[in-house]
C-alpha cells in the first residue's frame, strides 16, 4: 500500500517556524484539505490548528508539502515514519 509523509507550515515566516507533521494513506492534499476544514470549524484536534490560527490572526499562507511517499505492507510501518520525523524535526508542533 502506498501512504505519504506530509508537513503544514508557514512559508517565510521566521516569528512562526513551527510545522505540523502527518502521515496520511490518501493524497496529502485531501488530508490538508481536512485540517483545514476542521480549522474553520474550530476543532482543536490536531495541533495543526495552532498554525492555520496563527496564519488566520496575521494575514498569512498556509502551505504544505508531501515529504515521502512510502510503500508500506502494515499501517503501523507508516505512523512509526511519522514518528521518526516528527522525533527528529526540532520546530514540530506535534512533537511530544
């Protein structure tokens, strides 16, 4: 199965150099689409909401990029990815 590594941040904007790390099995796109979505509704449940608030408040883009595409046979080979993004990427805002 096919799955992808993806990140939502702020271009250009060294106030706010915080990224929000995920790991989708649908196109990046669509799963951005959501966190938007779920943004404009007010759902805090992923700390991406941080990123598109901020962006919101100061007139800002929100961008994101697909970082790896990967072939996985188990689901859990595809979060452990993320997990290893996110433990080594020191701006994440998703990282415990």
């Amino acid at each position: 199965m096919k799955g992808y590594i993806y990140k939502i941040f702020i271009k250009d904007c060294p106030e706010f150099d915080k990224i929000y790390i995920g790991a989708t099995t649908r196109k990046p796109c669509k799963r951005v689409a959501e966190h938007k979505y779920k943004f404009n509704k007010g759902v805090k449940d992923t700390r991406s909401f941080y990123i598109y608030e901020y962006a919101n408040q100061n007139n800002l883009n929100v961008e994101y990029e697909t970082i790896e595409e990967i072939e996985y046979d188990k689901l859990v080979e595809l979060f452990y990815k993320e997990f290893l993004y996110i433990a080594s990427t020191d701006n994440a805002i998703n990282k415990i």
